[in-house]
C-alpha cells in the first residue's frame, strides 16, 4: 500500500504543479474534457486562507509521499506516528477535495477535469491509508 500511495502523491503532485504553472505563467488552462478549467483555477475559491489551492496541493502530495516512501522501509514501518499522522492529512485532504468538488458543482456550476483527478487521486490515496 505505501508504495501505491508514492505513485499517487507523485502523480497528484504532477497535476497540482501543472495548474501551478499555468496560473503562474497566465496561460490558459485547457481542460482535457469540455469542463472550464480556467475559470475554475482563477476564481475566488481557487484560495484557502489566502494560500492558492495548488500550493495546498503540491504541499500535501509532497509530504504524504516523503510519509509513505519512508514507511517502504521494515525497519521505520513500525512507526504508529508516521501511520497517524498520513491518515489524518489523507482524511483531512479528502475533506478538502470532497468540498472543492462541491464548491465546483454547486457555488461555481463550472468543472475543472485537472481538479476532478486531483480529488481522485486524494480519495484513493485516503482509501489506501485506512486499509
């Protein structure tokens, strides 16, 4: 499961980043499926607290898979409060992705596909961590 929770952070940390850099570099952000990215990743909830979600997000990938490539090894496995501590940022992350999707849907009725995989990549990643 740990390393399947690697691969997963890397790729959400790969998806955050590219919204990243177009939102840095003021290109448009082009949806795979005819979803409105753009409008999505520029809008007024596209920042918690003042911090752009993507930020969030390659923060949280990051660290849940520097947790989880540290768990690969026996002999560190055995550690409740690496465990802990990545179930709680997985819950915590699902939360967030779960509000995100409903922001989408029901505040911006607008979709963003990037986000979509985002949030699916944080729900398996918290469906890995409980099992």
């Amino acid at each position: 499961m740990h390393f399947a929770i690697v691969i997963l952070g890397v790729c959400g940390f790969f998806v955050a980043k590219h919204i990243y850099n177009h939102k840095k570099a003021g290109l448009v952000l082009v949806c795979p499926i005819r979803f409105d990215c753009n409008t999505v990743v520029n809008s007024d909830y596209s920042r918690f607290f003042g911090i752009p979600v993507e930020i969030l997000g390659m923060f949280y990938y990051s660290l849940i898979t520097l947790l989880h490539a540290v768990l690969l090894f026996p002999q560190i496995s055995s550690l409740d409060f690496l465990i802990n501590s990545s179930l709680i940022l997985s819950v915590m992350a699902f939360l967030f992705s779960l509000y995100l999707i409903g922001v989408q849907i029901f505040a911006l009725k607008k979709g963003c596909s990037w986000c979509f995989v985002s949030a699916a990549v944080s729900t398996f990643i918290f469906i890995f961590s409980v099992l």
